[in-house]
C-alpha cells in the first residue's frame, strides 16, 4: 500500500487483546517522506487565470459528469462563492483584489492531491491511495460512507453523494488519473486558454515556479502555495496576492496530516498493553487490603478471645485455690474438732472407768 | 423459589397498555418509522441536512459522541466495584450495565442510519483495515465492547430465562469482562476524542487541542457517574415496587460515593483544560464570541456542577445532587455538540452553517425512546434493581 507508510495500531486479537503490530512509525524517526519521485502535479498560476470557466466544463466531460442547470459560459456563476461538489469536481471562484481595487482575481479548487494525504490517512477501510503518479484515487469498492475523509481534509474538496440511496459514492477530482495513464493531459490543464494551468514532474513545476517568481518579483508574492503546506501537495500555487485574498487557508501549517495522529494512534497499543497490568494489580491490591483486613479481623477477634480466655482462667484458678484454701481450712477444722472431740471423749472414758 | 413465583413477588398486574404515556411513545415510534422508511429509500439527502462542509451532523454529534460519552457509566461503575474493590456499590452494577448495553447498541443501529452504506460495516474488521485511521481505532472497539456489555448483560437475561449453567459460565467471566470493558472503554472514548485530531485547521482552537483524547477519555467517567445518579434517580421514581432492600439499603452510598467522585474527576478536568489553553496559548480567543461559549460550557457545565456535587455531598443533600448530574449530562451533551459540530467549521459564514433536519432530530428522538422503552421492559421482567432469589449466594 502506497499512502500508509505508518501502521501503529495494536491488532486486537480475537477475544480482545494481543500484541501491538508497530510498523514503520515515520513520525517519530528522522525519516521524512518529500513526495515519489518523479510524480506529477500542475502549477496554478492564478495571475494568468481569466476565470473563462473552460477548465470546469472540460472536467465535466472527461468525467461524465452531470450537465448543471446554468452552462459553463453563464459567468454570472462567479458571482458566488462555489465548492467542489458531487457534480463538480472542480470550480473557479471570483476574489476582489485590494491591490488594483475594482479587478477581479480567479483562483481554480480541486483536490490538492497531497503528498501526504489526510483522507487516505483517516480512511478506515484504505480506500485512498496516493499514486506513484501523483495522484490521490478513490476506491469506491470498500467505502462504506463513514465521512471521515472529508472531516479530515484541510482543503473541503471531497464531497458525497448526499441523494443516492444504494451506492453513495464520495467524490473528488482524480487529477484525471487515468488519462494520465494513458498518456494525456488531465482535461482541465488541456483545454485552458490562458496557460494558468501548467503539468509536469513536481520537481520542475517548482522549478518552474521558482523562475518566474524571481524574474518578476513585483508580480508574484514569495511563496509557492503546497510546496510545504500540509506536507505538500502536488498542485502548486502561485499568487499576485496574498494566498488569504484568494480564499486559500495560511494557517494549514506543514505537518503531514498522519503525523498529527501519530501520537494518539502511538498511545493505543500502550495503552493496550498496560492496562492489563494496572488493572489487574488494582483488583490485586484491593483483594489483598480485604484479605489483610480480614486476617487483622480474626488477629484481634483471636486476641480478645484469648484475653477473655486468660482472665477467666485466672479467675478460676484464684476462686479454685480459694476454694481449696477454704476446704483445707474446714478440713483441718473438721479434723481439729473430730480430734478434740476423741480427745475430750477418751477423758469421759478415763473418768468413766476411774 | 420457581419462576412463577418470582413473578407473582416481583410484578403485580400490569396496568392498562391504553396509558397517555404509551400513547406518546406510539406517536414517537410511528414517527420514527417513517423516517427510517424515507432514509432508506430516499437516501440521507432525504432526512438530513448533511452537506458537503457538514459531513457530520447531529447523529454522529449527538447519537454517537454523546451517546458513548453517557454510557461510560458501565465501566466506571463495574470497574469501581469489581476492580478497585468497593462493594459497597455492587447493586449498582446491574442497572450500569445495561444502560450501557443499551446505549451502545443504539449508537450502532445509529450509525446504520449514518453512513452511506450501512452493511459494509464490518469491512473495516474483516475486509480492508485501514489501521492508520484513528476511526479504525474506535470502530474495532465499540463493536468488541458492545460484545462485553452483551456478555456482561447476559447474565440477568440467563437468569431470568432460567438457563444456569450458562448463567454460571459467564458470571465466572466478570473479572476478564471488567478488565476487558475498561481497556477497550479507555481506547474508545478517548479516541473519540483524538478524531478531531487531524483537523485543526476546522476545529475553534479553543476546544481543538493535542490533548482531545485525554479529555474525551476523562470527562467520560464523570458523564458516567453523573449517568448512574441520574439514571437511578429517575429508576427510583418509576421502578420502586422492581427494588430490593439491597438495592435500597446501598443506593444513597452509591449517589454519595458517585458524587464525590465526579466531583474530584471534574475539577481535575477543568485543570488539564486549562493547561490546554495554555499550552497552545490560546487565551486572547476567550475574549471573542466563540470564548464566551466556551467558558459557558466550562464553568456553568462543568465548574458549577463540580461545585454544587462537593457542596451537595457535604450537606448530604440528594435533591442538589440530582440537579447537579443533571447539569452534567446535559454539559457532556453540549461538549460533544461544539466539538463535532459549533465549534467545528467555525470560520464559515453563518449560511453554510449546518443545523439539524427534522428528520435527524425525529430520529435521535426514535432512538432515545428505543432506548428508555427496551430498558423499562427489562427492568420489569429481569432482576436489574433485585437479586434474583436463585442466585443470591453467587457473586
């Protein structure tokens, strides 16, 4: 698989639980991907761009798209601020220039076709692949309509079939690429009139860029639009104006969309593979609390038992011995007595017989 | 004692099925119905108002992010009193549990209506893992954990259907279900969470943050614990005649215990949220509109709440307390809510805003009624509130 260089989920094994499969976790190694090489991307000149709408009629007939109610030559279409739908896999929006109040300025959407994308990292069932050619393709085969994709993507181009009942498909432009394949043009860079569109290998359509910024510096602002945002992308953009004034996002940042992830997705197998641990030494801990409170229990019910128990026998043993005192005592009477009474009853005898 | 008698002891004669109450909730499922007729025939087009900016609306905000959030209680609980060994708690486990139960298998008969092709969901599983999504994450472990609250629920059910030996195999499973119920509930939840990860260009700085799954995983316990006060409260208004004296005898220790915990866990909460906030340094964003909102959530939902649960269990006051699970549910609600759909899109004009159809709405209410219908109609045939006589010796 081309697109998910980084597979670190844990595969939970059939009960529940097993071990984490980490595979190469780019995000967090010195490793970073610039892009296949060799792989295609167009230059969008948006300074050359006349806003004919030639390249959105052109993308509706190679992909046999549905014909919309207002026709490509109705440019009042422009008055309105437009998005890549399930019928229009790209559209040209109109901008106010501030820098020559009263001109307008155009600016193709379509699919940025990143080098990294985040729909094909956000898709649980892998039915986006980055291309070797350069382009982001769709597999409607195993989607299952989850949406995640177009939560995911930091430009709003995928779209869905909102009204289709049994096969909704999402949607976006395919950067043509099996006309690539065939060795033509994508239909939008083919039909343009004003030569705003360029295609070619990446590297040289950054060359290309590069060039035409510094032989006319007053022209074009210093930056190439998906050089590095969001990891890069294989359009490129290059503006007379700021990249905000024609409705271009400058906050994206340059973190692939997968490296945004990388660190929840590192946690789960962790997480995985620990809580067995802390969980089970809480049920121990707290079992063995229960048993020692237990044990100390019956200790102390022993002791007092005990205590109870020596008391007792003390108790006994004095009352015994005082008993056996008081019964020696009464004997040693009785015997005294007995005696005393043999003795006075032998003087009664002796006196009898005198 | 026989089955019969068990009845006899347990459910006096029913009342008549004619009720105002019945009339309402057949008015909801008739409703519901047809909706789900119109979703299947006429496509989400039809009953939503999904549009290519809002590819996630008040199903996945509310029936999926909320619902999950509101059924944490069964973890929390079964973990509280299995686990970490507070028994005291052990009559709240069952009532927990299938609240839980109940609840995820909502959030997936949910997301059958939410997606675009509900039978291929189990391609993730078994067909085309896209292991590098954090969706992937959540979906293998919502479908293994709704196979543990299965397991864990069956028990009542086996009892109830008279089937021991069954019944005993599967009690002897608690402790692996537990452990295997909090593992999957901590992923899960705060997965949840990290789905907004990958778009921080879309989500208000404020509620976007690296730290998405951590608060996802813990605001879901005190939703949990707030769930089983609130839950129980309202099982004790309509459900009396179902509770034993255990049941009885322990329930004012669990909203007590319950209480305070959440209390402690929201405080904690609102300190990691903070640390949040200054960890991006987003702080001038709390000045603007979207700011104001945010601290609504957090100190009238969240702060307030926390507060009154502390103060409540001071005083010993039930009443305050149930006001207080109240508010905390309905502030998970409002959490989940900005962070799937107000604070999402943020930056767009006020007519691309998204705003749930009637369709959408009737069809959360369908499932919600689902949920409260299948619950009354166990607890008054199974022993959720009482032990079941047979089995009092087991546990």
């Amino acid at each position: 698989m081309s697109v998910s260089r980084r597979k670190f989920l844990a595969w939970m094994g059939g009960a529940g639980l097993s071990t984490a499969v980490g595979r190469k976790a780019f995000a967090a190694s010195n490793k970073h991907f610039e892009g296949y090489p060799d792989s295609f991307g167009v230059l969008h000149d948006t300074t050359l761009c006349v806003g004919c709408r030639s390249c959105e009629a052109a993308c509706n007939k190679v992909n046999d798209l549905p014909q919309p109610e207002k026709s490509f030559t109705d440019l009042k279409v422009l008055d309105e601020k437009r998005r890549t739908d399930a019928a229009a896999y790209t559209v040209v929006n109109k901008y106010e220039s501030v820098k020559k109040p009263g001109l307008p300025l155009f600016r193709k959407i379509q699919c940025n076709h990143c080098l990294e994308p985040a729909c094909a990292s956000a898709c649980f069932v892998k039915a986006f692949t980055k291309t070797k050619e350069g382009a982001v393709v769709y597999d409607a085969s195993v989607c299952v309509g989850c949406r995640y994709c177009m939560v995911a993507c930091p430009f709003n181009i995928p779209a869905y079939e909102y009204d289709k009942v049994l096969d909704p498909r999402v949607v976006k432009c395919t950067l043509c690429h099996p006309r690539l394949l065939e060795g033509k043009l994508p239909g939008c860079v083919e039909v343009c009139p004003a030569e705003a569109l360029t295609f070619g290998k990446r590297e040289d359509l950054l060359a290309l860029a590069r060039e035409r910024i510094r032989k006319h510096p007053d022209r074009y602002v210093h930056h190439i639009y998906g050089e590095k945002e969001m990891g890069g992308t294989s359009w490129l953009y290059i503006t007379g104006e700021s990249f905000e004034q024609v409705g271009m996002r400058e906050d994206l940042g340059i973190t692939p969309a997968p490296n945004l992830t990388a660190g929840a997705l590192a946690v789960v197998p962790m997480v995985a593979g620990l809580w067995p641990l802390f969980l089970t030494g809480a049920y121990a801990m707290s079992r063995r609390k229960e048993k020692i409170a237990a044990e100390e229990q019956a200790g102390a019910v022993a002791n007092a038992i005990a205590e109870t128990n020596d008391a007792a026998e003390k108790k006994l043993a004095q009352a015994l011995e005082k008993a056996k005192k008081e019964k020696e005592a009464a004997i040693q009477k009785e015997v005294k007595k007995a005696l005393e009474e043999a003795v006075k009853a032998q003087e009664a005898d002796k006196e009898e017989d005198a | 004692m026989s089955q019969d008698a068990v009845k006899t002891k347990f459910f006096p004669p029913d009342r008549s099925f004619y009720t105002p109450v019945n009339m309402v909730v057949g008015c909801i499922m008739a409703v519901g119905l047809l909706f789900t007729v119109l979703r299947f025939t006429g496509g989400l087009s039809m009953v939503t108002n999904l549009d290519d900016n809002y590819p996630w609306g008040l199903w996945i905000g509310f029936d999926l992010m909320a619902g999950v959030a509101l059924a944490a209680g069964g973890y929390t609980t079964s973990a509280a009193c299995y686990l970490f060994g507070m028994k005291r708690f052990h009559s709240a486990v069952r009532p927990a549990i299938l609240t839980a139960f109940l609840g995820y298998a909502l959030v997936v008969v949910s997301l059958h209506y939410d997606v675009g092709r509900p039978w291929r969901l189990p391609y993730p599983l078994f067909w085309s893992q896209g292991t590098t999504s954090l969706l992937f994450e959540v979906g293998l472990c919502v479908a293994l954990y709704l196979t543990v609250l299965f397991l864990e629920y069956s028990v009542t059910a086996l009892e109830w259907l008279g089937l021991k030996k069954l019944r005993h195999i599967i009690h002897r499973l608690t402790l692996v279900l537990t452990i295997f119920g909090v593992i999957l509930s901590t992923l899960h939840q705060s997965s949840l969470g990290a789905l907004f990860i990958i778009a921080p260009s879309k989500l208000h700085p404020l509620w976007y943050s690296q730290y998405l799954a951590v608060y996802f995983f813990i605001s879901s316990m005190f939703a949990g614990l707030s769930m089983v006060i609130f839950e129980g409260s309202l099982s004790h208004k309509y459900f009396h005649d179902k509770m034993d004296d255990t049941y009885l005898g322990e329930h004012d220790g669990v909203v007590l215990g319950f209480a305070k915990g959440a209390s402690f866990i929201m405080f904690a909460y609102l300190v990691i949220k903070v640390i949040g906030i200054a960890m991006d340094n987003t702080w001038h964003y709390l000045g603007s509109g979207y700011g104001m909102w945010f601290l609504v959530e957090m100190l009238g939902f969240v702060a307030l709440p926390g507060f009154l649960y502390a103060v409540a269990v001071r005083d010993r006051n039930f009443g305050l307390i149930r006001k207080a699970a109240l508010i905390t549910v309905l502030g998970i609600v409002l959490n989940r809510l900005n962070v799937c759909l107000i604070a999402f899109n943020w930056y767009l004009p006020l007519e691309d805003r998204y705003f749930p159809h009637i369709g959408e709405i009737g069809l959360t209410i369908f499932m919600v009624t689902i949920g409260v219908v299948a619950f009354k109609f166990i607890v008054t045939r199974m022993p959720i509130f009482y032990e079941h006589p047979d089995y009092k010796e087991s546990h």
